[in-house]
C-alpha cells in the first residue's frame, strides 16, 4: 500500500474509531488521523502475530483489523493523557 492510501485508510479509521468512541479528546483531527494510521499499523501486526490476516490494502477485513488497531490506540490515549 502507498503513502497515501495509509493516510485516507488512517482518516477513515481513525473517523470510525471516534465514532465508536465519542469524547472530549484533545487534538482534534490531526490527532485523530495519525490514530487511525498507527491503529492501521498496530492492527496489521498484530492479526499478523497471531495469524488472523494481514493488512492488505481496502477491503473489509483490512479495514476492520486497522479498526480495532485505532480503537486500542484511542483507549491507551484517553487513560494516558487524563
């Protein structure tokens, strides 16, 4: 995947994640973005260790595994900047 798509992945996600974790976060947007690109990075490797799938570009499963990455991400955000 090029620069850019992890960068359209990553706002998508990353809308996804706060979508399904509302809240008072700081940073805004670019916050957000840069969550769903690292969420992309960390859900891609992590299915990879455990053998679940791998991060391959836009389809579904890649999708829901950068999701659930930005997610985990946004919770460990929340408990470390309150």
């Amino acid at each position: 995947m090029g620069f850019i798509s992890w960068i359209v992945l990553g706002l998508i996600v990353g809308a996804l994640a706060k979508f399904i974790m509302p809240g008072q976060d700081p940073g805004g947007i670019i916050v957000t973005i840069l969550l769903g690109i690292a969420g992309a990075f960390v859900g891609g490797a992590v299915a990879s260790f455990l053998g679940i799938g791998t991060f391959t570009g836009f389809n579904v499963g890649s999708i829901v595994i950068a999701l659930i990455g930005a997610i985990i991400l946004l919770a460990i955000y929340r408990v470390v900047t309150k």
